[in-house]
C-alpha cells in the first residue's frame, strides 16, 4: 500500500498552515469588523455565525434556482379561500 501511495504524483506545493486564530482575525479584518477589542471566542463566535448566514443564504439561492427551473414562481401556505377555490 505504501509503494502505491509513493507513485502517486504530488502536484500540490506545501503551503504554509496558518493558525485558526490568525485566519479569523484575518477573515474579521476582510469583513471589516473591529477585532482588537474582542476575545477570540467571542470573535470565533461571529465570523462563524457570518459564515452560517452566508451557507443558508447560498443554500436559499439554489433552492429558488432549481424551482425556477422547474416553473415555480413561489410557494406559499394555502389559505381556506384556496381551498374553497378548489
């Protein structure tokens, strides 16, 4: 198993790994907020929020993507007059 893993091709350069602390002070400092004045977790805490905000929104995105495609304008929840149009 190990020959075979040695003949595999390594195209990727070693990068260097920054650690979590500094890659969420950068992402905060890309996302303008003021970090200098935070603790690390309460800073650690908002950019993951941020982050989960960005995937629901994406996530929401291709939602109305794919019912676009398929026609659909929007979904709501049917009322009794609905039912009574039935």
């Amino acid at each position: 198993m190990v020959n075979i893993y040695k003949q595999i091709p390594n195209t990727q350069k070693p990068q260097f790994t920054m650690p979590l602390s500094l890659r969420i002070i950068k992402e905060a400092s890309e996302s303008g907020i003021d970090w200098k004045c935070l603790h690390i977790a309460d800073l650690f805490s908002i950019i993951y929020s941020i982050r989960i905000d960005n995937a629901k929104q994406y996530l929401e995105q291709k939602r109305q993507e794919r019912m676009h495609k398929r026609g659909i304008a929007e979904i709501r929840q049917a009322n009794e007059q609905d039912f009574d149009n039935l």
